[in-house]
C-alpha cells in the first residue's frame, strides 16, 4: 500500500510517499525542509517560529512528495501523520493539515507516535525486514530512552533519562564551546580529533582510551551519566553541570581548554553510558536484536561503539542510514503500516499531544 506521511514535531516539516508491503519498504520521496538556518539565530528551537514555518511548508513539500514519488492523491492508499510527542504548535499543523487531506480525499488518517517513527526508520529500503524482538535506543534532542520491541507496535520503555536528553547536552555544551547550533555534528567530528590525537580511531578506540592518559588527566576528568542502579535510567544534567564546570575552572586558571581532547573525553562518558544501559537490557533479554535511532543515532563514535556491544553478545544491530536519523515522515510512513494492520486509525477529532506515550 502507498503511505502519503506527514513530520512535524520540532524543525523540520516533511512529507514522504512510501509503498509499504509485508517484506519490504520502498521510499519514493521524502522531502525535509529544515528551518536549522532559522533557529540558529537563537542557539535553539523557537517553538513559536516552528510552527509558522511548519505553516509556510507543509503545502509545497506535499506537492514535491507526490510529484517526486510520481503519484497523485488518487494513488495514496492512507494518510499518516505523528501525533506526539513534540512540540504542541508543531505538531498540530501536520495533525490538521493530514486531518484536512484525508477528509477531503475519503482517505483513512493513520496517527504515528514520533519514537515509533524513529524506530521505524530502521526498517526503510530493506532487503529483508529486520524481524522483533528488538531493544531500541531512541537518543534525539529530546529523547534517551531504551525501549522492549516485542512486536513491530508493541513497544514500551524499560530506561530512560530521568533529566537532559543525550542530543540536547550535546547542543548545550557544543554551544559552550562555539559549535553553531544544534551543535551534534560538530562535536562528533571534534572528538575524532581529540580521540585521534589520543588513541586514533581504529578498531577497539573505545577500550584503549579508558587506558590512555587523557582518561586518567584529573583536569578533564567527568561524571558517567548512567544513574549507578540496576535501573537502565540515565541523568545527563549532572554531566552537563560538571563539564560547565571544568571549562570554567580551565578560564579561571588562564589556560586554553584543549577542545578537542574535552570533547572527546565528553563523548566517551555519553557513549560508554548508553553502551553500558543497552549491555544491561540486552543481556536480560536473550535472543533480542539490537535497534539505534534518532538524531544522536548519526554519531560515529556511538555507531561503532554499539556495534561492537552487539556483536560481542552475537545480536544483530539495526541502524538507519545517516539520512534517515533525523526528523523525516518517510519513518512515520513505516511506523504507520503497522499501526493499520492493527486498525489503529483515527477520526477527525483526532488532537495531536506534546506527551510521551511509550
Ligand atoms: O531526532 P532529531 O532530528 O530531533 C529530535 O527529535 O530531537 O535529533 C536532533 C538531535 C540534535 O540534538 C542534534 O545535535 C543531534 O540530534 N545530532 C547528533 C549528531 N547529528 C545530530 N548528535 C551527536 N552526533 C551527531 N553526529
Ligand atoms: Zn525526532
């Protein structure tokens, strides 16, 4: 069946066309326009400028998503749209806009939980469908959260952050140190410089920087965000206060904070810690894949260091391509198959939501 799915929970509005079968996913087109440009001006998301921007798009990418899949609304077997979490402003111009599409053209409207979608994301332009159960980590701007996969939409969190969300530290901090906003993609590179300087980047870099100098240097020395319990719960505020911390303490003393090794050193603690939560919730689920998703899901120390977890445990791991991380509706129209095999449609009262459901 051809999914007509519409995103537009924080930045970016988008629209996709996707031909959804039992075995594969096949994207036609999946237009994102990112107001990135817009919000950097103010060092973060303005919800307020979120929604009239999502307002100012959501006509001329539909457009462009039929046009690029080479379809018309006559094609489109169902119309799919997330429905939360996010912000509410955002999220209710994509709510009324495929409210209004699936009326006008006697579609069913199929409403998409955001982290589902990302989820989701991992199964597009497969070969083969990856088959559950999985556990899936969903690290975004707002998100940290482990989720049990029992069924494609059977999912409910089992850890999540009880704070700060791992990509908005990442914003945060790389703010501090001069990284436009969102500031991920900068500081991944910016730790590959410093863990190039330390250890390299070749196989196993991860286990040889706990080994390595700049680990043991009480200067850049930071707290693990995984919350020390059983639980697969994290606390990315007090990682966030010590390294505001240690870059302070480096201005008191008149020294230069050597970026790159303090980004480094910061993204071992965020990484070490999902990998730590994600060893725990795997080996108390035999026989369970693994699934990475979300924004953060982009970071290159976090794809190598997660795979190596998985495979030291034989469990297969699912990451989407980079281009697929983000924010995207081609997702929402993977998650969204599901939720219609299930009969999970909604009606025009259907109202969009800021909250977690999971
Ligand atoms: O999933 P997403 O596009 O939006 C939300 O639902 O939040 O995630 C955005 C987050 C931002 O915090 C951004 O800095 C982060 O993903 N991000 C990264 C990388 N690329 C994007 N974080 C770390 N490393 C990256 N390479
Ligand atoms: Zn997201």
């Amino acid at each position: 069946m051809l999914i007509l799915a519409f995103e537009s929970s924080c930045d970016e509005t988008s629209a996709a066309v996707v031909e959804c079968g039992a075995e594969r996913f096949i994207t036609k087109s999946n237009i994102i326009a990112s107001q990135v440009e817009t919000h950097r001006l103010y060092g973060g998301v303005v919800p307020e400028i979120a929604s009239r921007a999502h307002i100012e798009a959501i006509s001329s990418i539909t457009y462009e998503a039929l046009s690029e899949a080479g379809v018309t609304m006559a094609d489109i077997d169902a119309v799919a749209v997330t429905k939360n979490p996010g912000l509410i402003g955002a999220l209710l111009v994509g709510v009324n806009f495929a409210k209004a599409l699936a009326a006008a053209y006697k579609k069913p409207l199929i409403p998409v939980d955001h982290i589902k979608g990302h989820i989701a994301a991992t199964y597009l332009d497969r070969e083969k469908m990856p088959k559950p159960p999985f556990i899936a980590l969903a690290a975004s701007g707002g998100h940290t959260a482990i989720y049990e996969v029992k069924s494609y939409n059977d999912v409910h969190t089992i850890g999540t952050t009880r704070d700060d969300a791992i990509g908005e530290s990442f914003d945060k901090i790389g703010r501090i140190i001069g990284i436009p906003y969102p500031a991920g993609a900068g500081f991944d590179r910016l730790a590959k410089e410093g863990f190039l300087e330390t250890v390299g980047t070749e196989a196993g870099y991860f286990d040889k920087y706990k080994r390595s100098a700049d680990y043991k240097d009480a200067a850049l020395a930071l707290p693990s965000p995984a919350v020390k319990d059983d639980s697969l719960d994290f606390s990315f505020s007090g990682l966030k206060t010590a390294a505001i911390n240690l870059i302070h303490r480096y201005e008191q003393r008149g020294d230069e904070l050597p970026k790159a090794r303090f980004a480094a050193r910061y993204t071992y603690e965020a990484v070490e810690a999902v990998a730590k939560k994600l060893g725990m919730a795997l080996d108390a689920h035999p026989g369970y894949d693994l699934i990475i998703s979300g924004g953060v899901a982009a970071n290159s120390h976090l794809r190598c260091r997660l795979g190596e977890i998985a495979e030291r445990r034989a469990r297969q791991i699912y990451l989407p391509p980079l281009s697929l991380c983000g924010d995207n509706a081609a997702m929402i129209a993977a998650a969204a198959y599901f939720e219609f095999l299930d009969g999970n449609l909604a009606d025009p009262s259907l109202n969009a939501s800021a909250m977690d459901a999971l």
